[in-house]
C-alpha cells in the first residue's frame, strides 16, 4: 500500500484486521508493506520530522492522538512555549513533548549516518505497527509550493501552506523539491514487485500519493500490478482536510471520477467511490459504489475487505 497520513492510517487499520499481519508470527514476514510519503517532511529547531511516516506509525502502534488524527495522545506542550519564550520561529508548528523524542532520536540516528529507511525500522521496533513501514525514499525530498500574495510570487514550504496558511493561499504549482533525483528507498521496488496487489488508501492524491508515484521508478512498478484505490473524494469534496486545494492547483476538478482519471488506467484497474458517487464511470478502470466513510472500526474494516475482494477479483 501507499500511504500518506491520516486517510492512509486509517484505512491501514481495516487492512490489518482483514489480512492480518506479520505481528504476532515470528514479525519477519509481513503480509502488508507501507510504502510511506516523505514529502511532507520538515527540518525545525534542527529536528527531522516525518509527519506521514509518524502518523501511520502511531496509528497503527497506540500512540495516536485520534480526534486530531496526528501526533501523540496525552500530548503537552512546554518545548513549544519555551522556544517561544525564546522567540524561536517558526511558531506556527505545533511539536509536543511526547512527539519531540522522536524527531530526537531519528535525527540523531540519521547524523549517524543511518538512512531514514534504517531509522524508520528502528523507531517501528517500539510502536509495533504490525506491517512493514518503509520511506519511500531515503533521499530528502520536500514538496513545496508556489503561492503568490501581497508579499510577491514565491516557493513555501508545504507544511507552511497547509499548517500556516490553511492552504487557503492559491496554489500555483506544487512540486516535490528534489523527487527526481531520489530513488526508491531499499526495499520498495521489491515490495512492490512481490506484492499480490497494491492498494491506494483514501490519501491525498497529490501531496501523498502522487508524491510517493513521482518518485523515479515507482510509478513504473506499481503500474504493473493489480491496482486498486479508494477514493478520498465524497460528492465534491475531501471527507477531511484541504486536498481540494491540491487537486485544483493541478487542475483536476475535485470529485471521485476525476481524481480516478486523473491516476488513470495505465495505473488503475479497480477504483471504490462512495454511493453518494454511484453511477461514475471511468474508461478503463473497475468502479464499484458503497459507503466510504471510516466512521468506526467495522466501517473501516468494510472498506479494506471491499478493496481487497475487488483487487483479487481484478487480478
Ligand atoms: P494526510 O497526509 O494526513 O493528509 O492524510 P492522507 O493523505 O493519508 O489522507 C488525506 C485524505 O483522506 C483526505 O483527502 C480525506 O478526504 C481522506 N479521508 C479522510 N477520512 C476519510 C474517510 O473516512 N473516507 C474517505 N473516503 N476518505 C477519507
Ligand atoms: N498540523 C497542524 O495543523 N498544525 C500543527 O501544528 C501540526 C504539527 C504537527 C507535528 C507533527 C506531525 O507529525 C504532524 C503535525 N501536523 C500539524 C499535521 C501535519 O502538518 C499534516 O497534516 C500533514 O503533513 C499533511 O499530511
Ligand atoms: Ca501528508
């Protein structure tokens, strides 16, 4: 699977409770690899943050902060007023204590040399995802994006658009600095090729998904297998957050069979939208319509089966 955060974590969980996973065997042969978006991540106060990679793993391992849907539960904030007190910026990023220790322990990992890759397993050893989580790239890749305001055209940070700005500045391009030159991180082509079938979660189609796709060769390798994605997209908008604002700054119209034309049939053959999205129709690609919305573990676990049954029929 690829996944970017909350959708991609969420959905995970359904995923697991259908396949089961590698946890609980002898943890060395996982049924289901996450392949995690990178894009998202940030370098503040000297610490790397992997805001996808730590959502999937503390969703999937306990640690989650549910009605927010990212970082830690029981989170408090003193780091955050202290730097503040200090009048350190950017202030509009909120770290938690709990969270700061893993931004510490992965940036000390990786000033030692490990490759995120390597990191991320080290920090999975304590959250237990029960699926293997692997970057999708150990290469620094940051999505920025180019807004242009009162203060002229220029390129922010993703994080500064979509935390600071709400993503309610108009996008004129978003672009995943430095994709083309990353590869695939040790173990995701393999994945890829060995998968059964490879699923899209409900992610952002851009900032998560077709991040983790620009990545030169992944593409590739997913289109040769049996695809299937759920739609993020119910009715005319996102069931949560601002993806509606990615899609228009890449001028696709936001709505389920668009973001499906959009993947297109080169890469998908099975494609679930909400019934409130029943009768689209997509060249190519397998629609089916049922209730989209994770309201709860069963509804979850619901869709996961949906994709699953479709996939293995599709194959
Ligand atoms: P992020 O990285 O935290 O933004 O999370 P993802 O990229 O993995 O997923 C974000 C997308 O999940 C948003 O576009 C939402 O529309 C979608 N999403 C969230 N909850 C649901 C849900 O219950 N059902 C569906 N179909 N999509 C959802
Ligand atoms: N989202 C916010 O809206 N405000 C924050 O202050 C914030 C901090 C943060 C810290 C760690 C982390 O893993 C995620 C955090 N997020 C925050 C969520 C994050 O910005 C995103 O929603 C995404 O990267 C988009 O997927
Ligand atoms: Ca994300």
């Amino acid at each position: 699977m690829l996944a970017g955060g909350i959708g991609g974590a969420r959905f995970l969980r359904g995923l697991k409770s259908v396949l089961g996973s590698g946890e609980g065997t002898d943890g060395s042969d996982p049924e289901i690899t996450v392949i995690g978006n990178t894009g998202d991540d940030i370098t503040l106060f000297g610490l790397k943050i992997c805001p996808d990679l730590d959502t999937v793993m503390y969703t999937l391992g306990g640690g989650i902060n549910e009605e927010q849907g990212w970082g830690r539960a029981e989170e408090t904030f003193s780091v955050r007023s202290e730097l503040a007190a200090y009048g350190m910026q950017p202030q509009w990023f909120g770290l938690g204590d709990r969270d700061v220790a893993t931004h510490i322990v992965r940036t000390q990992m990786l000033s030692a040399g490990y490759p995120l890759s390597a990191v991320t397993e080290a920090l999975c050893d304590r959250w237990r995802p029960g699926v293997r989580l692997i970057p999708m790239t150990d290469e620094r890749v940051e999505t920025h994006v180019v807004v242009c305001d009162d203060e002229g055209r220029r390129a922010i940070h993703f994080q500064e658009w979509w935390v600071r700005h709400r993503a309610a500045l108009p996008a004129e391009a978003i672009l995943p600095v430095g994709v083309e030159k990353a590869t695939p991180a040790p173990g995701v082509l393999e994945a890829i090729e060995a998968a059964d079938f490879v699923l899209f979660p409900p992610s952002n189609p851009v900032v998560s998904v077709g991040t983790i796709l620009a990545v030169p060769g992944i593409r590739d390798a997913v289109a040769a297998k049996t695809v299937v994605g759920v739609s993020p997209i119910i009715g005319d908008a996102p069931v949560r957050g601002m993806a509606d604002a990615c899609l228009s700054a890449i001028g696709v119209e936001t709505s389920a069979r668009a973001v499906a034309e959009h993947y297109g049939a080169e890469l998908l053959d099975g494609w679930l939208v909400d019934d409130a999205d029943a009768g689209t129709r997509v060249e190519g690609i397998d629609v089916r319509s049922r209730p989209l919305y994770m309201s709860d573990p069963a509804a979850t676990e619901a869709i996961a089966r949906a994709a699953v049954d479709l996939a293995l029929e599709l194959k």
